[in-house]
C-alpha cells in the first residue's frame, strides 16, 4: 500500500509512520502544524516537505479509522 502512495515521502518513512503508537503519531501531527506556523512564505521548499509529512500523517490516522484500530477517544 505504501508504493501506491502518492506523495513525495518515501517508504521508509511511511514504514515509520505506520509502526508509531497512535499517541506518537499525534505528537508527530502536532509537530508538523507547530512547524507549519514557523516557515515563511519564502521556504517552498521547506513547507512542502511539511506538507507531505502532514499527509503521510493523515492518511495512517485514516487508516487506522477506517480498520478500527483508532481508538474511541482520539
């Protein structure tokens, strides 16, 4: 499933993200929002990567929706 992802974080990372305890994977959301609010307009190149990273996040939270592995109070 990982290989069909299609945005530009790679698999090794996805294999982290998807191994991550769900309050882990919280933490790392949260740190990609408070990273967010930190760059400028100016670093495409930087909050793009923050994007994909947010993304990458997302996508494993749905997952584990989706399957029932989220647990009821998140």
């Amino acid at each position: 499933m990982a290989n069909c992802f299609p945005y530009l974080v790679d698999n090794t990372l996805m294999e982290q993200i998807k191994n991550l305890p769900t309050e882990e994977l919280l933490d790392f959301w949260e740190e990609t929002q408070f990273l967010d609010d930190q760059f400028d307009q100016g670093e495409g190149a930087s909050l793009m990567l923050n994007l994909e990273y947010e993304r990458a996040v997302l996508y494993e939270l749905q997952i584990r929706k989706w399957t029932g592995k989220l647990p009821l109070d998140f």
